[in-house]
C-alpha cells in the first residue's frame, strides 16, 4: 500500500499566472503539477524560456512540488485549429512541428526533473488511413523514445476518447509494436476509463499496473468525454484510489479540469478535499464524523492524527478535521489558537497550512493573524516559512508582510517559498534588500542568489507586475 501523491493541472487555472498557480496549488496542500505547457505558463517558443525554466524550477523545488509536463494545450502550434498538427498529420511538415513540440517538452521535462512528459495520439485527418496514421505514430514515437532515453525522461502515452489510439489496448499494442522500451510508460486517465472502456475505472489501474508514470483524475459519464468535478458524474472513486495504493503507484493523480479555470481556486479546493474524503482510512472517517457532531473532539483528536493514521499523513488528516468544523470567524479563530498554543510543531504547521483553505472558504479572514505573527517571532524556519504562506500574502499588512520577507532573507528560507512575493514587491522592499546586500558585500559575504536575481530584475527600483 503506497500514500497517494495528489496534484492539480494547470490548465484548468490557465487565468492564473504559472508562478501564482503554482503558489496556488501548493497553498491548498497539493504535492504536486501537472504542467501544460501553453502560451500563458512557460511557452516553450517564448522568447525568455530558459529564465522562465530556471525561475520555475527553484519555485516547484521551494514549494515541494511534483511535476508531470503535459502536452496537450488546445492552439499552441496553430490558432486556428484545435490540437494539430499531430503526429498523425499527412503533411509531413505538421508532423515535424508536433514533434518538434513534443521534443521541446522532453528538454523541458528534463531541466524540472519532471516525472513523466504526457502526450497522445491525435486524430487522422480525413483522407489519411488508419494504416498510414499508425505508421506516422509509430515513427514518431520511435524518435520520442530515443530522446527520452537520452535524456532520463519517462514517457506517458495517453489513451484518448476520439483518437487514433483511445483506449488501454490500443496502448498495449503501440507498446508492443515499438519492442516495449522501458521509457515509453503510460498516462492513465480515470475519467476515460468510465468514459469507454469495458473494465471498471478500479480494474482498468490493476491492468495499466506495470506501465502507470502518469493519472489524471476527474469525474465522468459512460459514453460522454466531458471532464466534471467529483460528484458530477459516475465514479465511485474509493475502490479507483484503494486500487492505486495497491498496485504501488507511486506517481502523481492529478486532477484534470481544463474547463473550470473561471472557478479554479475553489474547484482546486473542492477537489482535494473531495480526493481526501476518497482515500481516506477508517480512523479519519471516524474522526471527521465525531468533529462534525461535536467540534469538541476536535482538541482530543488533532494531536492523536498522526500515529492514529501513519504513512506521513498526518498533516494532511489535521487539515481535514480543522474544514470538518461546523464554526466560523472569531469562534473558529479561538479553536485554531487552542489548538497551535498547545501543539507541537508538527501540529502548528498543520494549523498554519490550514488557514488558507478556511480563507478560500470565507471562514476565517484576518482572525487568525495573531498565529501568524507568532511564527514569524519564533526562530523555526519551518514555522517561519509556513506563516509566510497565501494566508499572509492576503491579510498581513505591508509593513508587516515586509518583515516576515526579511525575516525568511535573515534566516536562509528560499524567497521562493514566499507566496504573494511578486505582486506585493515594492520599492521600501527593495531597498531594504539593497540595503542588505550591501551590507554583505561590504562584509565580505555572498549575497543569497535568490535575492540578487530579484534585485536585477528592478534595475531602477521600480515595482514590475510580476518577477
């Protein structure tokens, strides 16, 4: 039995910055991305693409997060045409710039250390053969496997609804047909599962066990491939997730909801807390149901959460009781500082990494910034860090928020970790960092080179909209 590692998919918060995304989904207590690679997050034709690939890969590494490159942005290679070309395209000019992309991602997937790069099929155009389409894959995807190797990147092959190959035997036979290269993995997705396939979204993980490097997850009817949110469409999801801990899937489940970007922070919300509820174990059911009838429990449970659950999740079943409560505002803000007065620090860090999820739900608003002014006192990096998270960026005053920047700068916390840094920047910031970073210049000492790479992106001092 493994501990599932949860993620969310950019594209569905394609109205978010890649950086505030990114901020976005490790606040909510995502472990990991899935990335696609698109005009607004890391286009790999854009100009600055190796500084974008170096910012982003100290934020995911700061804020622990997983990654999986996804390639299946809708007008990246054409504007006027949905997802082509593709490696099926007859032209063998669209053929070589859906390669070329693909081959990009592979680059890019190999500087973020990425889990897996994911890419499908696509569909034959009208006038090509199935017959001369698969041959156009199989080349492809030959040339694919041979960079993957070069590079140490896993390959994940999505079955998709609709195209040439759409389904797990469709994959079975592509894989056998290119002699079985280790790299040439899978990227299951559980919706398309329901979707078309005859086994069962929980059968068909156990068949897909021994070539599993990616899942996408979400809610879906049979016979309709429209990706909803959890509860909207036919899947039981605990026998799905029961069945990915089984197999040892060690990989990222994101979730895949490109269409709900208008509702993103609350949909990214919903879903993890929808995905927690799927997986979660005996005791944390129980838990949750005794803290919904009786908030009380709540101070007899929260410290006993991690040896009562085991496998690192105790963090992750804290936060869960703390959104079970019935309460709200000043009445929850007291519970809160009960519960991180008189915990340890595994226990104040789950409380710190709670406030975010209570704010997006409109619970708690600046009640509870007393805790955070406490972390910020403390010497903790780890309570330090936490404090500086989205709840902060939201509710602490500038001058405030200011202090907590330089408290991270005076004690070596990566300013990668600090949410909100971009769009809060502002020049009495900056010039307490140049202020600092003379003084240790003068000292003889090195400059933190987080620190200098911020101060030569404001040559002048000025506020840019985003670093």
């Amino acid at each position: 039995m493994t501990v599932l590692r949860f993620g969310y998919g950019t594209n569905g918060l394609a109205d978010h910055r890649l950086d505030e995304a990114l901020e976005l989904v490790a606040g909510l207590g995502y472990t990991g991305v899935a990335l696609t690679l698109d005009h607004g997050h890391l286009d790999p034709y854009g100009p600055d693409l190796d500084r974008q690939l170096k910012r982003v890969r100290r934020r995911v590494a700061a804020l622990g997060l997983g990654v999986v490159v996804e390639t299946g942005a809708r007008y990246l290679l054409d504007p006027w045409r949905k997802h082509a070309p593709t490696l099926l395209d007859a032209d063998p000019a669209g053929r070589a710039r859906r390669l070329d992309l693909l081959q990009r991602g592979l680059r890019i997937a190999a500087e973020l250390d990425a889990e897996a790069l994911s890419f499908w099929s696509g569909t034959p155009e009208a006038g090509t053969s199935r017959e001369h389409a698969y041959r156009f894959l199989l080349d492809g995807c030959a040339t694919l496997v041979e960079g993957a190797w070069d590079l140490g990147v896993r390959l994940g092959f999505e079955p998709e609804p609709g195209m040439l190959v759409s389904d797990l035997a469709g994959y079975e036979c592509l894989r056998e047909d290119l002699d079985g290269p280790e790299v040439f993995g899978l990227t299951l997705d559980i919706g398309h599962c329901q979707c078309l396939e005859p086994l069962t979204p929980a059968e068909c993980v156990r068949r897909a066990a021994p070539w599993l490097v990616n899942v996408q997850i979400e809610d879906m009817r049979r016979g309709v491939h429209e990706h909803l949110e959890f509860g909207d469409g036919e899947i039981d999801f605990p026998p799905v997730l029961a069945a990915l801990s089984e197999v040892g899937y060690r990989g990222l489940v994101a979730v895949e909801l490109p269409r709900h970007g208008h509702s993103g922070p609350r949909t990214a919300l919903r879903s993890l807390t929808a995905l927690r509820a799927a997986s979660a174990d005996p005791w944390t059911v129980d838990a949750i149901r005794q803290v919904r009838s009786d908030p009380a429990a709540l101070t007899r449970l929260f410290p006993i959460a991690a040896r009562s659950t085991g496998g690192g999740q105790g963090e992750a079943v804290r936060s869960q009781l703390v959104l079970a409560l019935p309460t709200a505002g000043a009445e929850l803000a007291r519970t809160l500082d009960e519960l991180y007065r008189n915990g340890d620090t595994a226990e104040r860090l789950a409380v710190l990494r709670t406030l975010p999820l209570l704010d997006q739900t409109g619970r708690i608003g600046p009640d509870a910034l007393p805790l955070t002014a406490d972390a910020l006192r403390t010497n903790d990096v780890r309570l330090v860090t936490a404090a500086m998270g989205p709840y902060a960026a939201r509710h602490l005053d500038q001058s405030a928020w200011r202090q907590g920047v330089l408290k991270c700068v005076f004690t070596g916390i990566p300013l990668d970790t600090v949410a909100g840094l971009a769009r809060r920047t502002d020049p009495e910031l900056l010039r307490m960092f140049r202020a600092f970073a003379a003084e240790r210049t003068a000292a003889g000492r090195p400059v933190p080179h987080d620190l200098r790479t911020l101060l030569d992106l404001h040559p002048t001092g000025e506020r840019h909209a985003h670093l």
